[in-house]
C-alpha cells in the first residue's frame, strides 16, 4: 500500500463524523423486515424499501436469501415470497449476514458501495473511501 493510499484513507476518516461508522447511523437506516405467514408461503412485504436502502438488485438479495433459507423464492409485487415459514427476526438475520458480506465496506464500515464486475472477478467499491474489495458473487 503506498503513501499517498494511506493519507487518502486517513483523510477520509477524519472527514467522517465517528456515528456515522455504525449500522444506526442516519445514513443507513435499514427498515425492520415486516413478514407475513400465509398458508405455506412466507411474504416479506417491505422488500422493496429494504432494496431502495440497499441499494442493490432485488434478484441478487432475493438469491442469497433464499439460498440462505434453503428454498425458493420470488419477487411479486414490491414484496419476496418465500416458500416455508420463516419469521421476520429469521429473514433480518440473513439480511445482517448480505449487508455484511455485500454493503458494508471491510476498510471503513460504511455503506456507501457498489459491485462492480471485472472479468470473472466483482469488486466491491467504496465511494466513501475508495477501497476496491475482492467478493465473491452471490
Ligand atoms: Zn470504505
């Protein structure tokens, strides 16, 4: 890592006011997930405000959590449809398990990120401080 790296890490630390750095912060509020039961089927019926927060693709959220939850699931409405019974408290566990691995940055614990694909590779970069972390895709 060279010098001028560093300084521009360093910078963009001491620009960040200390709150901002945890989940709470008023910049990255994420909704409670609310979840219904119906029947068989489980509804997540804030998906899509959860999605506008994120900040990523429905398909790919929806992916890793029901791989998470090992079953299917779709998009219908602004809302996921899961098949099984799942709680709510269940589906914001695995929601915590995608922002950590997906939204949050690993060099400065902020959410100001975007996935980008490079080759076979995705990137995960941060435009708070200009980290570029290798992830795997979902
Ligand atoms: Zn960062």
């Amino acid at each position: 890592m060279d010098e001028d790296y560093e300084n521009l890490l360093d910078r963009a630390r001491s620009n960040v006011p200390q709150d901002a750095f945890e989940k709470s912060g008023e910049r990255f509020q994420v909704p409670d997930v609310q979840a219904i039961i119906q029947g068989n089927r489980t509804i997540w019926q804030n998906f899509q405000e959860v999605l506008t927060v994120l900040n990523r693709p429905g398909k790919e959220v929806l992916k890793y959590v029901s791989g998470q939850l090992a079953t299917a699931g779709n998009i219908e409405g602004g809302g996921a449809v899961f098949q099984g019974k799942f709680n709510a408290e269940l589906i914001e566990d695995v929601l915590n398990g995608y922002i950590a691995a997906y939204v949050t940055c690993p060099v400065c614990g902020r959410p100001d990120t975007h996935m980008e694909k490079q080759g076979n590779a995705y990137y995960l970069k941060c435009t708070a401080c200009g980290a570029s972390t290798s992830i795997r895709p979902v």
